[in-house]
C-alpha cells in the first residue's frame, strides 16, 4: 500500500504525517484517536527485547486533540525487568505532547494446555451487511475502515458488535501488524454504542485501556461495545475484542458527556 493508502507517511526520525484517512468523525482538523492508538503500539511493539515476551495491557491517555499535522513518536523501557517491564511512549505535535501510552510487557511461557479464554460463535464478515454511520459524522477514518455490522449499528443508538477491517495501511510501506489493527478500532468502542446524538452531545473518551490475552489473527477484527453514562457527566465503555476464533481482549474508555 502506498501514498495516500496509509494512515501516516514516515517522515524519518520518528515523524510521521497524517493522511486525511485519520480525520476523526465529530471535530474537523482533527483525528481519530484509532489510528494514533495504533501508532503507538507500533513504537512499543519497537523496543527491543531481550527475551520472548508480550504486551499484556497497553494504556493510551489522551492529553489532547491529535492534530492533521506532522506528529514525533518516541518509545523506551520505563522499568526493566526479568519477567515483567514497563513501556512508555509518547506522541507529540511540536513541543506539545497529545498522547502518552504505558504498556506492561511480561515474559511468555506455555499454559496452552490450561488455556481457558472464552468462545462464542459470530457470524463471518461477509454474512453480514455493511454498517452505516449517523447523519452528520464525517468520513475520514470511518471510510478507511471497512465496518460490518453483527447487531445493532453504528447509526443505531445502544450497544452494538460490528466487524472492523483497515482498508489502509497504517503507515505507508508496511504491513499492519496484529496488535495494530486492533487498535485502529478499539478506540471506536463508544462510537459503536454510542446512545446521544453527536450534534448536541460530547460523549469524548480521555484514555484507552485494553488488556490482551492472546495476538489476533486476520485482518478483521470484531468489537462488541456499550456504554454507561452515570448521572453527573462521566461514563465509561467497555468492549470485548475479537477475531474469527474468538476473543482476544477487552476494552474500556472513560468518558466526559455533556451537552454541546
């Protein structure tokens, strides 16, 4: 994939500049929090090793819009250890900093044989029908994301399951890996159940948090999500992450909602 088939086109030394395919749905000028979740990850997914190990749990707070602008993305090892280590990264726009991620990494080992993640039988992609996006949303990162819905809808209000598969690469010349495609669409939790109408209500999520059992598999991920809003203006959605043999991880987002 390349040129404008990607979400960011590598700029050398750690920049990367945004494509519009990242422009987010409510705010024009700038993205959705998809596609820098997922660059993230990338630069975590970088540090070096030294042993056979794997992201366990990765937290994305969001500090700020990420703008249509060129972004610098570092990565290092915040507390080293034999068995477990603490990864931060950090994606900045100029001097200002927009997201930092921590990740948790811990050392594989085989426990195949008491293995017990749950299952579940979802339909396959193609049997379902596309997903239609509300009235007012600008396209963008849902338009480089093909979405197929399972139940409910993205254009319907409540919890919803879709499937979500990137039409894009998310940088240019690369192949995504497992880890970030399922970060493109994690961050998409409370849109799919989102219950308010977007033209006069905030629903924004200040931080990611996904907690992985296992890598996923294909390029199609499916994310079953809904949304509880309290009564003073925070909510939080929660997701359950998954491929065509089942899920993979879960998802929560907290939420500021008012009125626009």
């Amino acid at each position: 994939m390349t040129g404008e088939n990607a979400f960011y086109l590598p700029r050398g030394e750690g920049r990367y500049q945004p494509t519009r395919h990242t422009a987010g749905p409510w705010t024009e000028g700038a993205q959705h929090f998809g596609p820098p979740s997922a660059l993230l990850v990338r630069a975590l997914e970088a540090v070096p090793l030294e042993r056979a190990s794997r992201l366990a749990r990765v937290t994305v707070e969001i500090l700020g819009p990420a703008p249509l602008t060129a972004l610098t993305v570092r990565a290092r090892v915040e507390r080293p250890g034999r068995s477990v280590e603490l990864l931060v990264a950090e994606l900045a726009s100029g001097t200002r900093t927009v997201a930092r991620a921590s990740a948790w990494r811990v050392a594989t080992s085989d426990t195949a044989e008491i293995a017990n993640l749950p299952s579940g039988d979802w339909p396959k992609p193609e049997d379902c029908p596309e997903a239609r996006w509300p009235e007012g949303w600008l396209p963008g990162f849902l338009e480089a994301v093909e979405w197929r819905s399972v139940s409910g809808g993205l254009a319907q209000p409540g919890p919803a399951s879709v499937w979500g598969r990137q039409r894009v690469a998310l940088v240019d010349g690369e192949e995504p890996t497992p880890l970030q495609r399922l970060f493109a669409v994690a961050d998409c939790g409370n849109g799919a159940s989102n219950f308010l109408d977007a033209r006069t209500w905030w629903f924004i999520n200040s931080e990611l948090t996904v907690h992985l059992h296992r890598l996923p598999r294909g390029e199609w991920i499916g994310l079953d999500a809904a949304t509880a809003v309290g009564p003073d203006g925070i909510g939080t959605a929660t997701s359950t992450l998954r491929d065509s043999e089942g899920p993979v991880a879960t998802g929560a987002q907290a939420l500021l909602v008012r009125p626009r």
